[in-house]
C-alpha cells in the first residue's frame, strides 16, 4: 500500500506516515502542552516563592526575638534593688548593696557580667537618678573636719581638768568635783560619738550604753572592790583609780581619726577593686594596720597619763582595744556583734567578783578558787586585762571577716 505524499515549496516531498494504534503524534500532542506545563510549573512555584517569603520574615524576626531574649534579667535586677539603686551616689554603693544581699561574682556570671562591680555600673547607668545627689561619706567627713576634730578632743579635755581638779580637793568637794566631772566626760563622750568617723545614728543597740558605762565604771572601782573581797571585806570606801579613763578619754581623738583614715582607704580600695575577693584581701590589711596604729597611740597616751596618775597598762590597753573594735563594727553596721563583745566583757567582770562572793558560802570555796588565784598570782588588774583582752579578740576576728566586705563600706 502506498504512501501519500505532499509537495513542498522547494519541491521536495515528505511522506506522511499513519500514526500506529496507542500511539500519540508527536506534532500534534506536544505542541500544545509545552504552555500549559509551563504554567503549570509557574503555579507550582508560587506557593514555593511565598513560603520561602514567609519563612524569611519569620527567620528575621526570630532573630530579632533572640537578641531581644524573652526577657532581661538585669531589669529584674534592677526592679528588684531600685531603691538601692536610685539613692547610690555611685556605682560603688550598689555593688556593696547587691554583695550585702548575697550576690556573689558568681552570680553576676549569670546575668552576663564578669563580676558585681561591673554589673553594678550597669544598673546604675540604667536606673534614673535625680539632678542633685547626697555627699558621699568620704566627702562629708573632709568637709566638716574641724568641727570633728574638736568634738573628739573633747572627752580628753574633760577628762584632764577633772583630774587635775580632784588633785586639788579634798572631802565633800572632791566628791563633787568627781560627780561633776563624770557627768561633763559624758557629755563630751556622747557629743563625739554623734559626729565625725565615729558617728553611727540609729545603729547603736540600746544595751550598749549600760555595758560601756559597767566596763567604765569597773575601770574606776573594779580593782579595789575585787582586792577587798578577796582579802574578806571590802572595809572602808573603795578607792578610785581615775588615771586609765583620762587615758581612755584622750585616746578618742586618735580612735576617730583611724576610724576615718580607714573608712577613707577602704572605701577608695573599693573604687579600685573588681572583685570582691580582691577587695576582700586589700582591706582586711588594712583593717589591721589601723587598728595597729591605735593601739600603738593608746599605749603612748596611757603611759603619758601614767607619769601624773597611777594606771595599770595591761587592763586599760584591753578595754581601749575592746571600746574601739565595738565603735568601729557599729559604725559600719554591725552593733549586734559589737554589743555581743561588750556583754562578754561585762558578764565576766561580774562573773569574777559574784565568785569571789559565793566562794564564802560553806562548801562553794571551789568557785572563788580560780579567780583568787589569778589574783594572788598576777593582781587584780589580771582579771580586766584577760576578760576584755578575750572579748577584744574574739571582736577582732569577727571585724576582720565583716569589715572586709564591701558592704561595710556603702555609706
């Protein structure tokens, strides 16, 4: 069977074959699917164009949501500590305030700072202050520095005319001399402690009056009222001994002016400081110095005031010692500890004379044993000296943790 055939324009012929059964022309059923797979491949890619879209917009905020975070824990901080925060008159003051809540270094670390020093700089950029600011301590205390050093030469003042006028009276008039002489040293003595380095307002723990006034007044009497209960009495009027509290009186001029020569050292180490054990490690010599500077100058005033009136060194250097630690722990916010050392003080003093008094009682003579050992043995300026050496001691360990701390330092 033939195949037809078709004339072309150049005169060539193509023979046309019959498409087989089951089989599609080519010419005829492609030429008009190319259109349609195309658009069917734009409207495939349409969705595609938009999810992809869609997913980079969501990408984008996500991203922008994590370097948000979901929230800001120094804000939390900050909310928390705002008061602290809004009074600190630098970032010092809030980086003792935050350690005295117990936030460690380690806990800065947590709220992405290498310490609390840095992290206090950060809430106090961060918290709005007012325009005018309160004087730091460090400045107050330069600013009123003559009117200070007058308050606390004071006691020492009194203490010396009232010991010059008991060597010139006698009787009656020395016993008034005394009384009113007692009272002006206490007035001076308050007058000094509300002003200057030495001045803790509304930090005083009530009890503390009544034992500095039984540790005085042990200093004056104590002595002679234990001698004579040891010897079986007492007999007669007790006999004073004012020459350690004229030596005490004078030695308040140097404790305030260490007082503010280690408040002022300390608070710049803490300026310097970005740790707060490298803090900790700078002030605590410190700490020691000054209270190695004090002793040094009670000793030098008490061994002057020995030269006119008698004084035993050993017991009237312990009750400096002791007076100082408790005024310093108690400025720097610490009175429970410094009125726990005074209590101690004072509860063995007592101690030592009721043993000596139950002693008499038949069958107790064993009690009075050690004290009227001590006494036969070293005086009785021993027991003063051993008690407020013990009290001063176990105040001077606890200073040295507690005062080499920033938070002693906030204000």
């Amino acid at each position: 069977m033939s195949e037809p055939t078709a004339p072309t324009p150049a005169g060539r012929t193509i023979t046309a074959r019959q498409p087989d059964a089951g089989r599609r022309p080519v010419a005829v059923a492609d030429a008009p699917r190319r259109p349609a797979v195309a658009a069917a491949q734009g409207a495939r890619s349409q969705p595609v164009a938009k999810e992809r879209a869609a997913g980079g917009a969501g990408g984008a905020a996500r991203t922008r949501t994590g370097r948000r975070g979901p929230a800001d824990p120094v804000k939390a901080l900050m909310h928390r500590h705002r008061e602290l925060c809004e009074r600190a008159v630098d970032p010092l003051e809030i980086a003792a305030g935050l350690e005295a809540h117990g936030v460690t270094d380690r806990t800065a670390a947590r709220f992405r700072h290498r310490d609390v020093f840095s992290l206090a700089e950060e809430l106090y950029a961060r918290v709005p202050r007012g325009e005018e600011s309160t004087p730091s301590a460090g400045d107050e205390l330069t600013a009123a520095r003559p009117a200070h050093l007058v308050s606390a030469m004071a006691p020492g003042a009194v203490a010396v005319l009232t010991a010059a006028c008991l060597r010139l009276t006698e009787g009656g008039a020395r016993l008034g001399v005394g009384a009113a002489g007692a009272v002006g040293l206490a007035v001076a003595l308050a007058w000094s402690l509300r002003r200057g380095p030495l001045r803790a307002h509304g930090r005083t723990v009530p009890v503390t009056r009544f034992l500095v006034g039984w540790l005085v007044a042990y200093s004056l009497l104590g002595d002679g009222l234990l001698a004579g209960l040891a010897a079986g009495g007492p007999d007669g009027p007790w006999p004073l001994v004012p020459g350690p509290l004229v030596g005490l009186a004078l030695a308040v001029t140097p404790a305030a002016w260490t007082a503010r020569l280690f408040a002022t050292r300390a608070r710049r180490r803490l300026g310097g400081s970005r740790a707060l054990e490298e803090f900790a490690a700078g002030a605590r010599p410190l700490l020691l110095g000054g209270i190695a500077l004090h002793t040094g100058c009670l000793i030098a005033l008490l061994v002057l005031t020995s030269l006119v009136l008698p004084v035993a060194l050993a017991p009237a250097v312990a009750l400096g010692l002791l007076l100082f630690l408790a005024r310093l722990l108690t400025v720097h916010g610490f009175p429970h500890a410094a009125a726990a050392g005074l209590g101690l003080a004072c509860a063995g003093e007592a101690l030592a004379l009721t043993a000596v008094l139950v002693g008499r009682l038949p069958g107790c003579d064993l009690l009075a044993r050690p004290v009227e050992a001590v006494v036969d043995t070293w005086g009785t300026a021993a027991v003063p000296a051993l008690v407020c050496g013990t009290a001063a001691l176990g105040l001077l360990v606890h200073a040295s943790a507690a005062l080499s701390r920033a938070s002693a330092h906030s204000t």
